[in-house]
C-alpha cells in the first residue's frame, strides 16, 4: 500500500475538505488534492492522475452520485475507488452507492481510525482482483 496515492478529496464546504485531508495526513497520505464539487472533480480527474476519490453526496452543481455515475462510465477512469462521504446514513443512500459502483461509504463525522480502515479494505480489495 503505498503512500504516494493521490486522492481527491470532494466536498462544497472547505473546512470539511480540510478535516478530510488532514485525517488522510495523519494515515500517511500526503498526496491530496481538494474539489468543490462534482464538475471541479471531474475536470480534475481528466486532466490528471489519482488512485482514490472520496466525495460527498449532497453538493452543488453536480452530486456524489452523478459524479460516480460520471467517474464509471469513463472508460479511463471507472477503475478508480469512490469513497462516498454522506452526513445521514439513509438505507437508500448507501443501496444506490453500492448499485452505483462506490468502493465503500462513509458517515459524518467520522475518524481516522473509521476513515484508515475504510480506505485499506478498499485497497486491500482492489488488491485482490488486480
């Protein structure tokens, strides 16, 4: 598992991107980038290299789940994991996430301890089918 990954980190309100990419720190991921939203997010991906996407549902201009939606039926980038980041975990959210093609999800506000294990099972599954 390296430490180099590159993650997106999406999310309209800055100080939750901050408290996101802060945690990500402190596991040892320093390779990290912010996005306000689902377009920002996607004109980001194309245009550069990540391994690993973590995104909130509810946001301006495009959600979670159209940017998932986005990030799967890219040929170039449906290979990357979504971590989705939602404040309520609604049964229906978290169905559409799996249906959708979502590595995992994830309930604010959450730790590092939560975000650490989540993120290497993600890994650890992508691992197993590479």
């Amino acid at each position: 598992m390296s430490t180099e990954m590159k993650f997106l980190v999406v999310d309209d309100f800055s100080t939750m991107r901050r408290i996101v990419r802060g945690l990500l720190k402190e596991i040892g991921y320093n390779n990290c980038e912010e996005a306000e939203d689902g377009v920002e997010a996607l004109n980001m991906l194309k245009q550069s290299k990540y391994d690993f996407v973590v995104s909130d549902i509810n946001m301006p201009n495009m959600t979670g789940f159209e940017l998932l939606k986005a990030i799967k039926e890219d040929a170039n980038l449906k290979h990357l994991p979504v971590l989705m980041v939602t404040a309520e975990a609604r049964k229906e959210d978290i169905v559409l996430a799996a249906q959708s093609g979502a590595a995992g999800y994830i309930v604010k506000p959450f730790t590092k301890a939560t975000l650490e294990e989540k993120v290497q099972k993600i890994m650890q599954k992508l691992a197993a089918a590479a």
